[in-house]
C-alpha cells in the first residue's frame, strides 16, 4: 500500500499543545527539567547505548548489573536526562510485537564480532524497563531513542538487523542508478512506517518519559524506491532520477514530495502517541533528533523539520553536528534554534563523540583538545539553544580526561569563559564535537556531496 503525498492531506494548522506558547517555559516544560544534583543551569542529556563501551573497548560485561553502572555513571557525571536506545533494525527491550526483531534474537554476530553478552543480558532483563525503573527512583527521566531508518541488511550483521529487514528486499530502498539499498527501508510503504510506529507506541506504553526520534540514523531517509518515484513521474510528468544537476527548481520539487512522505508519516505517529496519552493518563513528548545542516539539505534528506514544528508534530528539535556534504560546509545551530523557537519548541543541541573519545583508548594520547569541544558548545548556547546533548555518553563518562566537561557543559557561563580563555591549539582538528559519521578529511575535505547522499 502506498501513502499519499499530497500536501492536502495534512493540517496546515496545528494546535500548540497547553505549555508550548511561545518560547519554552522551563515551569511547564519537562523536557528543561534540571535535577538539583547535577548543578546545571541548562538540562543535559546524555545520549547513551550501554552496550558500545563493551562492545568498543573489550571490555567483559558483568550482566544486568552493566545497565545500573551505565545509569549511575550518567547521575554521578552530572547529567539531567538519560536518552535510552530504543534499538536501530532490531530493537533493545522485551518487545511483545510479532513482527519486530530483538537484538541478537537471529544471531550475534555485528560487523565480524559477538554480541553474545548483549544476548546474556537481554535473557535475563529488559534494558529499557530495568534503567527507566533505576532512573526514576533516582529522580531522572529517561527518554527512548529509536533510529529511523538504520537497517544494515546484513548477514554478517545479523544481530543488528531486524527480519523485517533481512527477508523483505521489496521493502528497501533504491538508489538513484537503481541500486537496492539494503541499509534503509522506504518510508512511502504502510509495513515501513507502521512498524516503526508499533515501536514507538509499545516504548510509550513501557513508560518512557518521551521519545527521541533518531533521524541521525541515517540519512537521506527516503531514495528512490519505485513507490516514491511512480507516482511523482504519474503526477509532474518528471523522473526524478534524470533532472539535470542545474535544475534547482525541479530538485526542490522532488525534494519537498520526498519530505512530504516523512512528514505524512509525523502525523501519523503524533496522532497515534496523542491517542496514547489520553488513555495512559500521562504525557509523552517527541524530539526529532536531527543533523545540524543547511535547510535545503535537511529537505533533501527528508526532514522537513519546518513543518513539523509549524505544525506540532513534534515538542522539540535536538541537534548533531553533522557536516557531511561538500555544499554544506558549515553549522547551522541559529537557524535551528529559530525555526524551533518560532513556533514555540525546544531546541537542544548537541556535542558528538568524534575527537572525544577513539575504540579501545582509555587516555586521551593527543586527540582531544578542550577549547574546540567549548568552542562549540558556546556557539551553540549563543544562538539560545535550551538545553545540551552528548553523544556516545555511555562511553564519554568513563574517561577521566572529560570528566571536567562533562561538569561544565550545562552551565552556558562556565562554558563560554572556557572556550575563551583555554589554549586554542595552533592547528585544531575540526572533527573535534562531530558527529560519529560526520566525512571528515583535514579541514572539511569532505568525501561526499549532496549527489551521493541527497539524491
């Protein structure tokens, strides 16, 4: 079955939910919740996937008790939210739905290495309910994050990829020669979107304070399946795989139907989450976990993030510095802040683990340098973002080296006096703060452009 497009078929109009009037209000927000222990004044939230610091580091996992250390770590270190893997292809907690895949359920293997102690852990508790019940009785929210479009679609990645995934080739997307694309699933098609939204509501009926939706993972989330290309070749007389590279005009019409897909996808998701809470009896608020770039590439790769907030299919926007495109060389935390404030959202920012941290190296041997990662997060807090995120924190609160970031990264003074009056070094490394996958060579020698990846 096939959704569709039109613009129509949305509200133009949204109501803004009791609380969001205008610039966020801390009183009537939870989402700029501060815990009185952490000594912030802007919320932190801690990005975290407890399995990565074992997994990276070879570490032995002890079991269960793995999930309360990571908990705790994140409190000690001075974080105010936990933001929780929900799971990528496969999800991280005890699911009850018959078409979704746990991890390791199929297989342990990931990328040539055993997740056999993830599997040991998942037999004997459920993640999410065991550090959601550990965070509550320690006065922190935890919020479940799902990636949206992360699939591997693997064999030797089976313990990460969903069944869904692996036996359904009609499912996943296409490249513009016409390639599968065994990564991602199409959004246009009703299994797609219906089991991601599954997901999301069991998590919100787990009791997540909130979801984190991971459009980080990956993008562009929608290519150029048959079901996305068809219909607008029937309706503009276009095929979008053959527009001319010049042809600005008909990109961004392909572009913004592309979006339209994802955003009717939004809705779809917001009514269904709106229902839930009226008969939970409790609030469950969405942030769209999104990369920091130029407007025209967040269309491109499917994020109309405009609309959304204009159109309160989400409660907040939470950023990742993502530069990734040779046209797009640049953050764009301003322009983000200001969609999000204009139409009274959230807008969270965020410090990657890039240059933070390298797999398997406990000391900082010279690749990390402190005034770049303040750098950023003033920059950030200068632009009126309302609160912080850092990625890979289950690993990032281990490192002795970061522990004075991790302190200082909530306090928007603190920070800016340090990144200016730290030693700025003579040749900084730009991919300090990015994001995981940001293409980083030299300055912003970027391996890819917005051909490779938008279109």
């Amino acid at each position: 079955m096939v959704i569709e497009t039109s613009r129509e078929m949305l509200p133009r109009e949204a109501p803004t939910p009791t609380g969001f009037a205008g610039h966020p209000s801390k009183d009537m927000n939870p989402m700029l919740e501060v815990r009185k222990a952490s000594g912030n004044e802007k919320p932190v939230f801690g990005i975290s996937e407890w399995q990565c610091w074992y997994a990276n580091y070879n570490k032995p996992c002890p079991g269960p008790e793995a999930l309360d250390e990571c908990v705790d770590l994140h409190l000690q270190a001075g974080f105010d939210h936990l933001v929780w893997n929900l799971g990528r292809s496969v999800v991280d907690y005890w699911s009850e739905l018959p078409n979704v895949t746990r991890v390791c359920e199929n297989g342990d293997l990931i990328g040539g290495i055993s997740w056999d102690f993830v599997h040991k852990v998942m037999d004997k508790v459920c993640p999410v309910r065991h550090a959601l019940a550990r965070c509550h009785d320690r006065g922190a929210q935890l919020w479940g994050r799902l990636g949206m479009n992360r699939h591997y679609g693997r064999v030797d990645w089976i313990g990460v990829t969903s069944s869904l995934a692996l036996d359904n080739p009609s499912l996943r997307e296409v490249t513009r020669p016409g390639n599968e694309d065994a990564s991602r699933l199409c959004y246009v098609l009703e299994e797609v979107r219906r089991e991601r939204i599954e997901i999301l509501l069991e998590c919100q009926q787990i009791g997540v304070d909130g979801l984190v939706l991971d459009f980080c993972r990956q993008m562009p989330l929608l290519r150029y399946h048959p079901a996305l290309v068809e219909p607008f070749v029937a309706e503009s007389g276009v095929d979008p795989r053959e527009i001319d590279s010049d042809d600005v005009d008909a990109y961004e019409t392909w572009f913004q139907y592309r979006a339209d897909v994802l955003t009717g996808f939004m809705d779809e998701l917001r009514k269904a989450v709106r229902k839930q809470e009226g008969e939970l009896g409790r609030r469950c608020p969405i942030i769209a976990r999104v990369p920091d770039n130029a407007g025209w590439l967040m269309l491109a790769y499917g994020l109309d993030t405009e609309r959304w907030c204009a159109e309160g299919l989400v409660d907040g926007l939470m950023l990742s510095p993502f530069p990734n495109t040779r046209e797009d060389l640049d953050l764009h935390v301003e322009y983000h802040a200001a969609v999000a404030h204009k139409h009274g959202k959230v807008c969270v920012g965020g410090v990657g683990s890039m240059g933070l941290i390298r797999n398997g190296v406990e000391e900082n041997t010279g690749f990390f340098e402190a005034q770049p990662a303040y750098a950023l997060a003033a920059r950030q807090y200068a632009a009126g973002i309302d609160g912080m995120s850092l990625y890979q924190s289950e690993t990032l609160v281990r490192m002795d080296y970061l522990a004075e970031l991790m302190r200082e990264v909530g306090s928007p003074s603190v920070v800016a006096e340090r990144a200016t009056t730290l030693p700025t070094p003579i040749s900084p490394r730009p991919e300090i703060g990015m994001d995981w996958h940001a293409n980083m060579e030299g300055k912003y020698g970027l391996r890819s452009s917005a051909g490779d990846d938008a279109l």
